[in-house]
C-alpha cells in the first residue's frame, strides 16, 4: 500500500502504510533518544517487571536509519 500512502492518500489509506508508520516511529525514538543522551537527560525503560533507569552515557548512540522521509 506504499504508493497510495503519498501526498494525496487519505488519512485512512496512510494508516494501511504500516511499514511506513514503524520507519518514523522509529526515527522519532532514535530521534528522541539521541536528544536525551546529548541533554545528559538519563531515560528508563522496562525490564524485567521493573522500570530501570539508564544514564546519558549509556544511551548507545543511534544507527543512521536513512533519508528523514519515507
């Protein structure tokens, strides 16, 4: 459904775009993460059964996901 989730696609066939959406899901967490890491800002994920917090200079550092638009 890629190419009827273009700049003209409706609202409901962007959704079908499902590849597309977890692309930039995942551009805006590495996006954010990347963020936090150079704000020294520590963040927390779950593991486990717990919340866990991770210092800044743990965060690993992004890998390059490619151009900004999918």
């Amino acid at each position: 459904m890629s190419d009827k989730a273009g700049p003209g696609a409706t609202p409901y066939e962007r959704l079908g775009d499902v590849e597309r959406i977890e692309r930039s899901l995942a551009r805006a967490v590495s996006a954010a993460l990347l963020q936090h890491k150079r704000a020294g800002n520590p963040i927390c994920e779950w593991r486990d059964g717990e919340v866990v917090w991770i210092a800044a200079a743990d965060i690993p550092e992004p890998q390059d996901e490619g151009p900004a638009r999918a």
